[in-house]
C-alpha cells in the first residue's frame, strides 16, 4: 500500500467527499480520498448526527446515509474523531455495523466514544486506538498529526493530513481562546508549523463566518458568572450544554466561591463529568452533593448544574419548568440563569420552557440581558484571518455552515488572497490534487432517521404518513352500526 512519504503515481489523485455538515450545521461525515478514480483508500473523519425538527414528526435523531461509501467499506482505512460533540460522534453507534472501521480518538472522546458503544452492545466489536495529544499516525497514504485546539469541549483536534499530493488542515470545530481555564491552548507553533511546510487545502468551520471581532474567552464568563451568582439569593439552576466542560468548571468554580453546594441535573451533565474526571479534569472541587442531600440545604447554599438549555423536552431543565422533577423544585425568587446560546431553529422549545419557569415565579437571565455569561466554540472573523495567515492553504475548503455561510466564507478567504476557494455541497466530490481545484462528481448524500430505534430511509412511509396529518391534520369520524351495518348513532 502506498505510503504517505512515496511519489505519487500519474493516476493518483487527492480528493475531499462531505457526506454530512456542508449545507448545513451538524451531522458532519466527511471523506477523504487518495489514489487512482477506480482503487482509491478513505479515510472517515467524523461522523456525526443532527436531530429531528417541527418537519420530521416523530424523529428525534437524524444520521448521513452511507451510501456511497458502503460498498467500499473495505477501502476505509480508519474513522478518525476530531472531537466529543454529539454532530461529530454521535453517528458511529449507528453507522459502525455499515462501515466496520478502526477508529481513532484521543482520550476523553474516546471515553464517551466507548459509553455510547456499550449501550449499542457494539463495546467488544469496534477498536478504539486512543491517539495521545498531539500525536500522529499513519493509515496507509495519510499521516495524521492531532493539532490541539481550542472549542467547546475537551480535547478539540484539528487534523493535520499528510498525503503524497500535499497536505490538508482539516480543523475540525475551532477558535483561539487565549485562556481556555480547561485544557491546552492553540497550538499555534504547530499552526505555524504547517504554514511553513505548506498547505495545499484548509477544510474549515464557517459558522461565525458573518460575526466581526472574536468569540470571546471561556476567562470573561468566569468572572461574568460569578459576578451574577454572588448577586442573587435563592435557589438557582445554570442550564448549559453539558459537554462544555470548561464551562461546567466555571460553574462549580463559582458556587463554591459563593457558598453553594453543586448537584448536577440530567444524565448527560454526570456522563460529562465523569468523562472530564477519568482525563484529569475537574480537580480540586468540592464533591457534587446528591439529589436527597440537595433538598435539605438553605436556598441559598444550593446550585443545580442542569441540561436542557435548548428546551428539550425530556431534560432535567424541561421537567423543572413542568414541576415533575422528582428532586428538583422551583418557585418564586429562584434563578435560572441560561449559560448557553439558542441553537437555530430551537427558538419556540426554549421560549416556550422560559414562558413555564417565569410562570411559576422563576427569574431568568440570559445572554441578551445579563452579557458576557456565555462565548461561542466557534471562530468569528478576525481568528478565521489568523487561521489563515498561520496556515497559509492554497486551497480554501469552507465547511460546517448552510449554503450562505460557505460562500461568504469563500468570499473571505478569497480577500485574504488565498488563491483557490471551493464550497461543496453534501455529496460533491472536490479534486484537491492534482490539477487545479474542483467539483468532479456528485454521489448520493441522503439522510436516515432513527424512528422509534429503527433506521428508516427518509422518504419512508411513516414519516410521509406523520407528516400529512402534522400538516393537514386528521379527521376521525366514529358511528354506531348495527348488524346490518345500519346507523344506530350517528356521529
């Protein structure tokens, strides 16, 4: 097999297939090929789901279809996780038994990579090959280096892919936080690294494309946090997403300095935890308390660390706003403060679950009203600048972003005179080398919906069924027959 030091032979080429997230924020599936058009090796750098929406009646997880990729699944060399987040993960369970993949992960996203697997039964069948921080490994024509970045969750990697035709800096989810509290910063010496050695193409996040200035530091909602929560009496609840972890450590951090006890709400934020506590993260706190130990504390002396800050209906936040939390109970003069932003598309669940807890005496504070307790994970345009000026691509590749977001992320990179800018679309092949960049085919890039555990095809019949009546709705008329089957009562 040809290995990433050889000379290229006049048929190989290098090219990049997303499958999931260009088009799009979330479900990222992304492919990269190398070799001739009719014996190429892959390689799979993440794989990931999205979730059901008001369109898709009964669905709540939503996978890329492999189908392209499927009848090759002897050519995919490894499936390699550039991070933890659900979009980039959350589809290997799923997908796995289609693929049969080595896969790659450094250490806390393959902890969480293993949680999900067991619940699947599929533990004993995938290999997992933890990656340390910053470590490299060959899979055939590819050389992969982990560059440490900085997100919103532990260990976010971007993917520095050495090929016989060039490199790529695949980024991943990123942006330069300066004082990330949880983790390593940038690795900006690496960055610069490859900018010297040259980069041929920079696959990148575009979801901050259209903000100025930057996202901000993880440092700023430390103080901002714990400014808020000195100031207020009563109990209070911090919904936020639970894989921030650097987030979850402000938090904690900000109680204890203020006298609460912290009792985590919802399974994933325990999930989360104990995956941040098996790499050595969140040292040096005080222990959550539990649920029964949560009830008989002052109001004052207690701080729920609660999911569901998106509105989802079955969350820890969602059950405290129904008053059906079995341990968990707001009034009149308690807090919640969300520590999140809303996520596009998520803004009737999360109006209508804030409508719930200021029903029931609840003060909210959120971003718009209390700035500063909540940055973004991803990079707005001044650090998309600094990204290319340490990497230098000759090849802009903008992913991660709907169809505006890539091309103004084009546009962008174009003005910073990287010479070539190509924006894909699920499904379209892009040649990366040789020759000059390009779209050279379009393969089949579907959804499938997990519907009651089950994988359907997304124009499936149940789905269409549930769809006219959310739409149409359903007229039911009921009479009474006798045995000649003569009305006896009617409607």
């Amino acid at each position: 097999m040809t290995k990433y030091t050889d000379k290229p032979s006049p048929k190989d080429e290098l090219v990049f297939l997303p499958l999931g997230g260009s088009n799009e924020i979330g479900m990222n599936f992304n492919l990269y090929g190398f070799g001739p058009a009719d014996d190429r090796k892959w390689i799979v750098v993440d794989l990931g789901v999205t979730f059901g929406d008001q369109t898709t009646p009964g669905v709540e997880i939503i996978l890329p279809d492999p189908e392209f990729i499927e009848p090759y699944a002897d050519d995919i060399l490894g499936i390699v996780l550039t991070h933890a987040h659900e979009d980039h993960l959350g589809a290997v369970a799923w997908l796995w038994p289609r693929l049969k993949a080595p896969v790659y992960a450094t250490p806390f996203t393959a902890f969480l990579l293993r949680e999900k697997l067991r619940d699947a039964d599929l533990l004993d069948e995938v290999k997992i090959t933890e990656v340390p921080l910053s470590g490299s490994f060959d899979l055939g024509p590819f050389h992969l280096e982990m560059v440490t970045l900085t997100h919103s969750i532990p260990e976010p990697n971007g993917l520095a892919i050495k090929t016989p035709l060039g490199t790529i800096l695949h980024t991943g989810d990123w942006k330069i936080d300066p004082e990330p509290q949880l983790g390593a910063p940038t690795d900006v010496t690496a960055l610069r690294k490859l900018g010297d050695e040259g980069v041929l193409a920079m696959v990148c996040d575009s979801t901050n494309v259209f903000v100025d200035g930057e996202a901000g530091s993880e440092a700023d909602v430390r103080i901002a946090l714990n400014k808020l929560i000195g100031s207020l009496t009563g109990k209070i609840a911090v919904a936020c997403f639970a894989s921030n972890v650097a987030r979850m450590d402000t938090v904690i951090r900000a109680a204890q300095a203020n006298g609460r006890k912290v009792c985590l709400a919802g399974r994933s934020m325990h999930r989360m935890a104990a995956a941040a506590k098996s790499v050595g993260l969140l040292e040096g706190l005080e222990p959550f308390v539990t649920d029964d130990q949560a009830k008989y504390l002052p109001e004052d002396q207690v701080l729920f660390l609660c999911t569901g800050s998106q509105g989802e209906p079955r969350a820890a936040l969602a059950r405290i706003a129904e008053g059906n939390h079995p341990h968990v109970k707001l009034s009149q003069g308690d807090h919640v403060i969300f520590s999140s932003r809303v996520i596009p598309g998520n803004e009737i669940p999360i109006r209508n679950l804030q409508n719930k807890l200021a029903d029931r005496g609840v003060r909210l504070h959120t971003e718009r009203d209390t700035p500063g307790i909540h940055v973004s994970g991803h990079p707005c345009r001044d650090e998309l600048k600094q990204m290319y000026q340490w990497a230098r691509p000759q090849i802009a590749v903008p992913t991660h972003g709907e169809r505006r977001h890539l091309i103004e992320h084009a546009a962008f990179a174009k003005d910073l005179q990287v010479p070539h800018a190509v924006s894909p679309r699920n499904g379209d092949m892009v040649l990366l080398a040789p020759g000059h960049p390009s779209i050279i085919d379009e393969v089949p890039s579907g959804r499938l919906y997990v519907d009651g555990g089950v994988l359907t095809p997304e124009n499936g019949e149940a789905l269409r069924e549930r769809r006219h009546a959310a739409f149409n709705g359903v007229l039911a008329v009921s009479v009474v027959l006798d045995g000649k089957s003569r009305i006896v009562s009617g409607p």
